[in-house]
C-alpha cells in the first residue's frame, strides 16, 4: 500500500501524517509533499509528535513534482481549503481524498499559548488517520 499526503508547505500536517502512518504500520509506503515545501519541518510540530513517541525530526519537506511520475494508492490531501489552495495531483493514483485539518502554523504566541494548538491538531490528525487506516487498509470492504 503505497500512500502520499500532501499539503502546501509540507512541514507540519502532511508530515505529522506520514510520520503517524508510518508509526501504526511499517509495511505502509507513506510519502508526504507540498507544492510549496518549507525550509525545514516545524519545530512544534516536531515536538508535538515527539511528546507521543514519534520523531520526524529527520523529516524534510519535498516538492510534489518528486512523486508525479510514481503510482500510489492513496492521495490525501490535508490542507484546511477554507484558507488554503490544495494541491491536486496529477500522477497515477487509485483513490484521492481530501481530509482537513487546521493549520496549526497559524497559531500565534508565547510557546506554552502555541504547543495546546499543535496538540489538538495532532490528536485530530491520530484520531482522523486511525479511522482512515481500519476502513481502507484493514478492512477495506
């Protein structure tokens, strides 16, 4: 089961996701990309996920034209389109899907006002993924 999550800046969701995916099942091929990929993940979200047990702090943000000519089972995008622009992608997939999340990089403060924010948008994306993960890869009929 090959897998892409996509978003805009690839740092922070798209990368909470993938790094998600890849922590409740290794057989899982899970890629995560942006049309408009940052410099580096987010520092709060890199400390979110390692307050649950998964690093991504190794993780660096890639374009999606990296991925247009491969094949994959799922597209999911999870830029929250309410603001943003999602990317729509053009390769060979099987399904696509779009799950929303808010962007947590919007958030604005001292660290102890951001990190609640970055928290709540993480338990989202475990909450929303582990659903995800039981209806299509577990038991996908």
């Amino acid at each position: 089961m090959k897998i892409l999550i996509l978003c805009t800046g690839n740092s922070c969701r798209s990368k909470i996701t993938e790094g998600f995916l890849k922590s409740i099942d290794e057989k899982l091929e899970v890629y995560s990309a942006g049309t408009k990929p940052a410099d580096k993940v987010n520092p709060f979200a890199v400390k979110a996920m390692n307050e649950i047990g998964i690093d991504i702090s190794n993780s660096i943000p890639e374009n999606v034209e990296k991925y247009i000519k491969q094949t994959f089972d799922f597209v999911i995008t999870v830029c929250d389109n309410a603001r943003e622009s999602c990317p729509i992608f053009t390769g060979d997939v099987k399904i696509q899907l779009h799950i929303p999340f808010y962007d947590p990089a919007d958030a604005s403060g001292t660290e102890d006002e951001i990190m609640p924010i970055y928290r709540k948008v993480r338990d989202e994306i475990k909450e929303r993924f582990n659903i995800f993960y039981e209806e299509n890869i577990l038991d996908p009929n």
